[in-house]
C-alpha cells in the first residue's frame, strides 16, 4: 500500500482547517455489485441489515477478511473519520484529509452478531500501533471503529476495555483503536473494491496478536451454555488438547478417516467445539457420506468461519471456530443437493457431542 503521495509519512492527525478541501462530488464513480457476494455496494440494503464500519489499515485485506464471515451481506472499502469530502485515495494517502482506510460491513442480526464481527476486527490485526499496521504508517491505517447505533458503541467500548486487559496480560501495550459515531462514508476507487478477489496474491497487511478477545459480559452466559474460556498461550493450548486434538485444531491438521468416534454415530444432539465449546452443527443436518469423517449439510448461523486454503497444491475452503478459530475439517460442494449440496468434513476430535 502507499503511504504517502505528496511527502512524508503522516504519523499525526492534520488540524481540520489543514486538510485538503476535496470536492462537492465524487471523482470517480462506484461498482453497484460486490464482486464476490453479488450483492449491492451502496444502500439501500435489505430491511433489518445493520451496518458498522472498521479500520484497521490496509482496507484491501481488511475487507476480504470481513467478506467472509457468515452472516455479512455486503462490503465496501473507502474513508472515514476526516475532513476531506470526497476525497480521492492519493489524497487520503498523503495524511492531509485526517480520514482513515475503512471498511463498511453491512450484516443480518439474524445470521451473526455485532459482537462475533467485532471479535475478528480485534483479534485479526494489532490493535495497539498508533498511526500504523505493520510497516503501513501513516494516519489513514490507524485503527477504528465507527457505529452506527448505541448498542455497537456500547458493545465495541466493553470488548476494547476487556481486550486491552487481555493484552496487557500477554505483553502488549495499550489499545489505540478510537471508537466514534460514524460519519459521512466515502466510497473508494472501483479498483479497490474486492482488490484481493481480483488479485489472490496481492498485498494483505493484516496480523493479529495472537491473543483470543473475550466478550466480558458473555463470561457467565458463555458457561451456562457449555462454552469455555479459550487459551491465551500456545502453552495453555497445548494444556488443554490431547496432543491428536493439538495437531488438528491449532495446526490444521487431518486425523485419518474412519478413526474417528463420530464417523458412524446418530445420536441425537449438538456438536461443539472441542476446544471452546462453541456450538457449531446440529445432529439433525449429519448424514453418511462414506468420506472417513462426520460430515454435516450446514453450519448453525455465525458458528463458524471460512478461510481459502491453499495447502498442499489444493484450494479448498477450511471451516474454523468463529469463536477460538480452531480448525474444524474444510467444507466441499459434493453433499446431498436436496439439502443445499454441501458436505461439510469435520475431524471427530475437533467436536464433542452434547446428546439430547
């Protein structure tokens, strides 16, 4: 990504009366379609979708990041939080319209949550860099988060103030995300959007700390429905799994087919994740597929997440815990057509069964 255009790096916010003055209209015009969803960029969306919008520095990895998760309608990647209207992206990248490189994220309440969106946004980048990710530094790839409600304002400020416990804990220093009102939204430049889908292989700056954020009022409801707290450490993990469990969930490993102890099984009940307790498959959606693993129709919604795989000379799509982000198995489109034609793979000692 570029980090600045007309001079030096900006590592401090421009003084509204400095900032460029833009323009009364956009220089440029919008996609209508999200290339990956099919769905619209520009409102209005579907009624009851919510709407919030995220930076967290390069908008490129950022969105794809936020395109994948259930339940999200459509994405966007623009600027916000300045002072520049319509502004254009070299001028962003100069530092002196003070906006940020964020990604609007239109979601049904429905399907996912604001709080599990949320959780992605703080655990997949470092939220503690100031004016900066990684080796982008400047003012426009500052972490932030602008709401559109009380609720997501109320929401985000308890999960920073639990987050930045957690990483104090684990040797980090202060979060330096903003939390503020949404303002006006800017599209950016069509070859922006989606950037990632059009080139696989482009630059991604996104890299978490590692350490998982809890959701601090979720702590007792999350008990009372069987889900545990999830390790901070490598150590703690290794701790908690049986070391076949450790290579599967935390290294994406395979167990052999046939081995497992819910290959065959048809009790009825949930299935959890074996490493946090997240309920993720309902038995009632399982079938016999004769592949060597439990293979299920779909997920519960907001259950789980998807991330392209390209391991061993193969693209596939792996299927993780949208809560701890463990590995379950990968999810192929060779199930039963009369139920949607998924298959679902998971490895049995990713699960544990919760028997009705």
């Amino acid at each position: 990504m570029l980090s600045s255009i007309f001079g030096r790096k900006k590592a401090t916010m421009i003084a509204p009366e400095e900032a460029l003055p833009g323009r009364p209209e956009p220089a440029f015009s919008t996609p209508d379609t999200h290339d990956v969803l099919g769905t619209p960029l520009v409102p209005p969306f579907p009624a009851g979708m919510e709407v919030a919008y995220f930076g967290m520095g390069c908008f490129w990895g950022a969105e794809r990041l936020f395109w994948k998760l259930p339940g999200v309608y459509t994405t966007a990647s623009g600027y916000m939080g300045g002072y520049t209207p319509n502004p254009t992206y070299e001028e962003v990248c100069s530092g002196q319209t003070g906006h940020a490189e964020v990604v609007l994220v239109a979601y049904d309440p429905e399907k996912t949550s604001f709080e599990t969106i949320a959780t992605s946004f703080f655990e997949e980048h470092d939220p503690t860099q100031g004016m900066r990710q990684g080796n982008d530094v400047g003012t426009q790839y500052r972490s932030g988060i602008w709401t559109t409600t009380a609720e997501q304002r109320e929401v985000a400020t308890e999960m920073l103030q639990s987050y930045d416990q957690k990483l104090h804990h684990a040797g980090f220093g202060d979060i330096t995300t903003t939390i503020e009102p949404a303002g006006p939204f800017y599209y950016a430049e069509g070859y922006h959007q989606q950037y990632l889908d059009k080139h696989p292989n482009g630059y991604c700056g996104l890299e978490g700390t590692g350490v998982s954020c809890p959701v601090p009022w979720a702590k007792q409801a999350n008990a009372e429905k069987g889900m545990s707290e999830a390790p901070v450490s490598d150590k703690e993990w290794r701790e908690k799994l049986t070391p076949e469990q450790y290579h599967v969930l935390r290294q994406a490993g395979t167990e052999r087919a046939f081995t497992g102890k819910y290959v065959d099984t048809e009790d009825d009940g949930l299935y959890r994740c074996a490493a946090c307790g997240n309920q993720l498959f309902d038995s009632e959606t399982k079938f016999h597929s004769g592949s060597g693993w439990p293979s299920f129709t779909e997920a519960l919604p907001g259950a789980v997440e998807i991330i392209e795989d390209r391991s061993h000379g193969m693209v596939r799509t792996e299927v993780r815990c949208a809560r701890c982000h463990s590995h379950l198995g990968h999810v192929f489109n060779d199930g039963p057509v009369e139920s949607g034609g998924q298959r679902w793979c998971m490895n049995s000692c990713a699960l544990d069964l919760e028997r009705r």
